[in-house]
C-alpha cells in the first residue's frame, strides 16, 4: 500500500473515500452480473460446469471486444474474407501451412481480430512471442491460430513433471513456450481440426520458427546469447478438462500429456471493465513489488494489480479464486526434454515430425 499517496483530509480525502466505495461496489455489482455466488463461497467459488463457465468469460469477451473493435473495424470486411462457409470446405481435400505472422501486416490483423471472437478471453501473449495463422490452401480461408509467448516462471504441475530445482528453472526456462491461443475457428472446429492445429503445434516448422527469431538474442538478466533450441510447448485447457489434446497421437506416439491442473485462480472475472478502474487505482494507491529492475518498475502482471487493490479495498482475497480450474498439458519436442531441461542432458533428441506428416496421418483418421 501506497501510503503516502493517501490523503489524510480535506476534500482530497473525501474523494479518495468515494473511490473506494464506487470500486467495491463496482466490483462486487460484476461479479455478481456473471453468476458468481457470494453466499457460498469457501476456499473459492464451487466449480463451474462448461456451459456456466463460457457464461462466466462472455462479459469479459464482450468487453474486449467492444474495446478492441473500434480501432479494427474498419478493417473487418477486408478479413471476413479469410472465413469459410461450409459450402468452401471440402474434408478430404483440407490443405493446411502455416503463416508466420509478422507484425504491422494484414496477417497480424487477422490474428487480432479473430482471437477477439475466441469464446474465451484470450492473452495477447507476454515477452517473446510467435504466431502463426493456419491456412487452408485448398481454398484460403482461415482454419485457426497458434500463438506461443512466454510462460509464467512458477506452474506448480509442469515443473514437478519436468523434476526443476530454481536454479535450472532460471536458467532454462527460455527453453519454454506457452500457448496463450491455440485452437480451430468455425466451420473447421466442428471437422476435429482443433486437434490438428494442436499438432501442427508440436511440428519442426514451428521449432525452426523460434529457432530462427530467437537464436542469439540475449536474456534480459543474464546477457547471455540463447540457442534458440524451444524444447517444450505448454498450454491449459479452455473448460476445464480437455478433449482436445487427450489422447492425440502422432506416429502412434502422445503428443500431449496431462500434468495436472490450475489451482482455480486468476482474473478474468475482473477483465470486463472493472480492470480499467482497478489498474488506476493500484497505480494511484499502491507499490508495485516488481523483483527485477531490468524488467521495469511497474507491477508485474495483473494478478498483482487486482491483490494489492483488493488488500487495499479490505476485500477478500478469494475474490481471486473463480473456481476454474483448467487442466494443465505439456508436449515435449524432444524425448529427452524433461532431462535437458533439468540440465542432466546437454543435447536434444528431437522428436521430428513436419506439417506434411502430420496432415498426413489427420487425413488418415
């Protein structure tokens, strides 16, 4: 807390008062609007089922969207050209590459503007980032999106699956990509074409992609040069548990496998307006923890800007923990992943499979 920002009397104080209560009320009148029940919150709000928890997310997709739109919208007739109808898509002769998306070009429109209209609200993804479209060359329409950014340095389930002591988290978590978006748009979504976007994932195209951008480059706290070897993929279920990535196979070998799940917590319930407000506050009343100076000096996510304004607005802490809990997956690129990563192995043994092979083998099934 911020206090020597907070006035102690006068008129200053008397508005600083009125913040607090319009805040609260802000945020308690949001949450109730998406369904979540106070009166029988415990440790956290009970587990959604998946129709309740879209229900949940759709106040926070109309808000970014709403947010966003004005700024693309001029743009949307040019991109709905890049959306099939279903009479353009013909299943056995589904053509899919991947488009390395580039910033300030027409792709990185499209990027945008569809991941506005994902069911969830999506990240636009932290720190390094690689993104690509999936495009149909049967037709050129869009079939989905991959998006990879960095990964949050603590994920209790994949790092006891990968057996991480700190001091090689630290030194090898560069080695770590999460998908902040993942998944097939309409009409292809309802063809399992979101299981082959996961796969394409995992393909040595998109391996050489982050090799290609990222090798030589310097971490910000250690200036050394990286290799640009990616070793592992990580990302989390949208609903709860997945049927997307359970049981996918390529060359009869698991592509994804289960660790775990999110303990329930998160901010999404605060991204539908409430954000904005709580953002200005906490930059007003309260100090940012930021650990590194070479990071900045600002706060470090959003999750730390909703606890302090919480601690601050004498709110519960619970008010974090919105009961999702999404299933965590993680696809080794290699078979020595866990071990290189644990800095036990010095060299990667890829697993290697290509876009072709893998259209290859969904074409099959």
């Amino acid at each position: 807390m911020n206090a020597s920002s907070i006035p102690r009397r006068g008129k200053k104080r008397a508005e600083y008062m009125r913040t607090i209560r319009r805040l609260k009320r802000a945020i308690l009148h949001d949450m109730k609007s998406q369904g979540f029940d106070f009166a029988a919150q415990s440790e956290s709000f009970p587990a959604p089922e998946k129709e309740a928890i879209r229900k949940l997310h759709s106040m926070a997709v109309k808000h970014k969207l709403d947010k966003s739109q004005p700024g693309l919208e001029r743009h949307e007739q040019s991109l709905l050209r890049y959306i099939a109808n279903g009479t353009e898509v013909v299943p056995n002769k589904i053509d899919p590459i991947l488009k390395l998306v580039e910033p300030e070009t027409e792709e990185e429109l499209l990027f945008r503007w569809t991941r506005l209209h994902w069911s969830i609200p999506t990240s636009p993804g932290y720190g390094r980032r690689l993104r690509f479209l999936v495009i149909d060359q049967a037709n050129g329409k869009l079939m989905g999106l991959i998006g990879l950014g960095d990964p949050v340095f603590g994920l209790g389930p994949r790092d006891k699956w990968i057996g991480w002591d700190l001091h090689h988290q630290r030194a090898m978590l560069r080695h770590v990509m999460d998908a902040f978006v993942l998944g097939a748009i309409p009409p292809y979504n309802s063809l399992l074409c979101g299981k082959l976007i996961a796969a394409l994932a995992t393909s040595s195209e998109v391996r050489a992609a982050f090799r290609q951008k990222y090798r030589n480059s310097e971490a910000v706290l250690t200036q050394k040069p990286f290799d640009g070897r990616l070793a592992l993929v990580t990302t989390t279920s949208a609903l709860g548990r997945s049927s997307v990535y359970n049981r996918l196979k390529n060359d009869g070998r698991l592509l994804y496998t289960t660790v775990g799940f999110t303990s329930g917590s998160g901010d999404f319930q605060f991204m539908n307006g409430t954000y904005d407000q709580i953002f200005d506050f906490a930059t007003k009343y309260c100090d940012p923890t930021a650990k590194q100076t070479a990071w900045g000096t600002g706060f470090r996510n959003r999750r730390e800007v909703v606890r302090k304004s919480l601690s601050h607005l004498n709110l519960d802490q619970r008010l974090l923990y919105h009961g999702v809990k999404r299933e965590i997956f993680v696809a080794p690129l290699a078979y020595n992943t866990a071990a290189f990563l644990r800095g036990d192995h010095q060299r990667l043994l890829w697993i290697s499979h290509d876009v072709r092979s893998i259209v290859a083998e969904f074409r099959d099934r």
